[in-house]
C-alpha cells in the first residue's frame, strides 16, 4: 500500500505507522505547506499510545539507530585531527607546539559554531534530509586531510583550513540530537536523547583507535589513510539515511522557545557549567593524544582513545545517578572530582609518572561524561520547578485556570531551546582547553600552569552550581534540581 507524500510522489506504508495510514488519505493529501522531498510523514503523535504501539515506536527506533551511526561518524571526523597531529612528526612535517594544539582545537571552534544553524537545518530541510547532507559533507574534510598530509611542505594555513573542515562534524551532534527529538514521546525522550548523544561521542574513541592501526599496516606511516578510511563508512551513512530514514512534517523550529530560552538566566548559567563538562570532555580528547606525545615520548599514543571510551560510557551514568540523587548534587561532585584529577595530573608531570598521569587524565574523562549526563538531567528540571515557582496558588481565585499548564509548556519549549545553546556553548571548551594547553607550553614551558587554572575553573563551576540551584534560601533549592 503507499500514501501520497507532498510532492505528488508516494511512500511506504511501512514508512509511516499504523494509525497514520489509517488516516484519511484527503488528510494526508492535504498538507498544511507543500515540502520537497520523498519521504515525509504527514500525521505523527507519538504521545497518542495508540499511535506509539501500532508502529510509531518502530519507525521512531529505526531513525534512531541511523542517527546514531551518521552522528558518530560525525564525531570520529571532528576527533580525526587529534590522533593525526601527534603523528605529523613522524611523517615529515616539521610544527611547532603551538601549531599543534591549533590544528588540534580549531575543529572544535568551528563545530561550536555550527550546532546552531545545524540545529535549524532539521526544520528547514527535513531529519532524513539533512542527514544526508550533513554526512556527505564529511567527505570535505576526510578527502582534504588525506590529500594535504602527503606533502610535508603543504603551508601550515592551508593545513589550518583542512582542519576547521572537520568541525562540519560537531555540528553533526546538534541536528542530529534536534531530529531524534520529534521522533520520541516526553517519557522516552530522554532515555533516546542518551543513547543518541552516548553514541555520537563513541565516535572519539573508535576514531583514537583505529587510525594509529590503519596508518602504520604495512612500511612506513600513511597518513592519508586516517581520510580514506572514512570514506566508505560515510557514504553508507549516507545511503542508510536516503532509504530508511523518515521527515516528519509535524516538526517546526520553535523560535518562540528559544527566544525563551535566551531571555532566561538560567541558559547562560548552564551554557557556562557546560564547558566545564562537555567542554572538557572534547578538549581533553583533542588534546590527549597530543599530551601522550609530547610528555610520554615512548609511550605508545593508540592507548589515548580509553579516555574518549570512558567519558561516553559514563555519561548515560551520569543522568541516572542524577535520577536518583539530583543533578546539582552529581554535578558539584563531578567538578570536584575534575579538580581532583588535574592536580593527579600536576603531581604527575613533576614526578615524570606515565601511570599517574594517564590515571589521572581517565579521572578526568570519566568525570566529565558523569557532568554531562548530570547537567542535561537538570536542564528540564530547572525550567520546569522555575515555572512551578511563578505559577499562581491554586488557591488564588484571580488566576486563569490555564495559567499553570501554559507555563509548564513555555517551560518545556525554552528547556529544549536551552539544551540547544549550551551544547553550542558548551563545544567551545573543545577550542579552550587546547589553547589553554598552548599558552602554558609558550609562557612556561609546561602544563602545569594550565591545569592549575582548569583546577580554580571547575571549584568556580562547583560554587556557582551550589550557589544557583542547591544553597538553602535560593529560589530552586527546596525543589531538588
């Protein structure tokens, strides 16, 4: 059976759940503005149970899983540069510390900067579309990287330029967690938003392990394969998006919520904790195969991905520890334990101990993930006690009857607008961290002095987390943030 779609041509039933095909096909014919495309779906609800049970869930799933694989390509392309930088040396190419950590950390700038209008692009063009665009532009960066690593006198700007290409990749992260979003009913939203974003970061790790292998088969090192072996896994990304993934018509950019958002100081309280944690979870990633190399000479840098591994693991974790104890509590302690893992890593580096170091660097990860499941724990709960504490009493005669509902969706809609600017916030870290790292080596000869002020960063965080959502007598403490 097919169903008309609206640019006249026609799609799967099996495309569209159950209850949508049951629609009347003058419904479904009938779109409120025509959008170009072959597979749209004109009627979703999966808050209706019905709807949900009878194929709602299956074609919500069956998105899911595709973007999840498209997002963590999208991750193992903006880590790409931080695994190849370590191993430039060894190929010819002659770059300072500092142009080092540049070509490390400018593809965290870039993807900061695109997760906003990527976040845009899925209402725009369609989930399914977009996703298909947005991974072929990751060939971009991987054919570029594989060309220019060939020639050890490829100028160092245009080196700098193939590598902000790589931040199409973070902004992979922003559409592609937007798109899950309109797939999933509110009390599944969060469980697929987890698996979506815990996926997508895997692709640090597997990237981290996999190129020193790819590189070094056979003689010699070829750099250029760390692009090409990207290639094909992306243009089946591609392909699994064109054929079974879905635009939903129902999905609309809510500007009005993000506007919201924007307005609220809660946003930009959260947007700053998020560096601390997602910020720190992609500096450090960038940055540790870099650190390996240049601190631990001898010491083999394929053993950087377990920290990229250990903070994704640990961020589905964080956001249920956070479930059961409370995200402020969780999150304080995660920047505690950050502090606590820099100063291993000072003790560290002034007793030369590769054990101490890299220990206290997967602290470090692992802190950090827990952080990041914490604070988006604690997005929709601040939004939602907030607007709880400027409802009117019940007992208030004065009071619209619809007051408190209608604060409770604005409440909604400017938490997911929120979610999207710190996250775009948040990726600057992924710039910072290695910049901070550059500084200290220029100015000092070391990275102590950097890792002492990350260490007054995260007791800073900690306070203003206290200070904000758990210090008895502040506005949201009785509410259990």
């Amino acid at each position: 059976m097919s169903l008309p779609t609206t640019d006249g041509t026609t799609t799967d039933a099996s495309a569209v759940p159950a209850a949508a095909a049951a629609a009347p096909v003058a419904e479904v014919a009938a779109p409120a503005r025509r959008r170009l495309g072959r597979r749209w779906i004109e009627h979703w609800d999966p808050e209706d149970p019905t709807f949900w049970r009878d194929g709602g869930r299956l074609v919500a799933r069956r998105n899911l899983w595709i973007s999840m694989f498209a997002e963590f390509l999208g991750f193992s392309v903006w880590a790409l540069w931080s695994i190849v930088v370590p191993q430039l040396e060894g190929a010819g190419f002659a770059l300072t510390v500092d142009q080092q950590f540049w070509l490390v950390s400018i593809p965290s700038l870039v993807g900061a900067t695109l997760r906003i209008p990527y976040t845009f692009a899925v209402t725009a063009f369609g989930g399914r579309n977009w996703t298909i665009v947005s991974a072929l532009l990751l060939l971009l960066p991987t054919s570029a990287l594989a060309i220019v690593v060939q020639n050890p006198d490829t100028p160092f700007g245009v080196m700098l330029g193939v590598a902000a290409l790589a931040g199409f990749g973070g902004g992979n992260f922003a559409s592609s967690m937007a798109n899950i979003s309109f797939f999933y009913p509110e009390k599944e939203k969060g469980k697929a938003l987890g698996l979506n974003a815990a996926g997508g970061n895997l692709g640090t790790a597997a990237v981290q392990l996999a190129v020193p292998l790819v590189i070094a088969a056979g003689a010699g090192v070829h750099l250029g394969r760390a692009g090409l072996m990207m290639i094909p896994f992306i243009v089946v990304a591609a392909f699994l998006a064109w054929r079974f993934m879905d635009n939903l018509q129902t999905a609309h950019a809510d500007s009005k919520g993000f506007a919201s958002a924007t307005r609220s100081r809660h946003t930009w309280v959260i947007s700053f904790l998020y560096i601390g944690t997602f910020g720190s979870f992609i500096g450090y990633s960038g940055a540790f195969p870099t650190l390996l190399k240049t601190q631990f000479p001898g010491v083999t840098i394929q053993l950087a991905f377990l920290g990229a591994l250990v903070g994704s693991v640990a961020r589905p974790f964080g956001g249920t520890l956070a479930d059961r104890v409370g995200g402020t509590r969780v999150t304080i302690a995660s920047y505690v334990v950050m502090a606590l893992g820099a100063l291993g890593a000072i003790g560290a580096l002034h007793e030369h101990s590769f054990g101490l170091f890299f220990g206290s660097f997967l602290v470090l990860f692992v802190a950090s993930g827990v952080g990041n499941g914490s604070i988006y724990r604690m997005i929709p709960a601040i939004f939602r006690a907030d607007a709880e504490a400027s409802a009117p009493r019940s007992d208030d005669d004065a009071a619209p009857a619809d007051a408190r509902p209608a604060l409770l969706d604005g409440a909604r809609k400017a938490a997911a607008g929120c979610i999207g600017i710190a996250g775009a916030i948040g990726a600057f870290g992924g710039f910072l961290i290695p910049r901070g790292f550059a500084a200290s080596t220029n100015h000092a000869g070391s990275l102590v002095p950097a890792l002492w002020v990350f260490i007054g960063v995260y007791l800073v965080m900690g306070v203003v987390t206290w200070l904000v959502y758990q210090r008895k007598g502040s506005r949201l403490a009785a509410r259990s943030i």
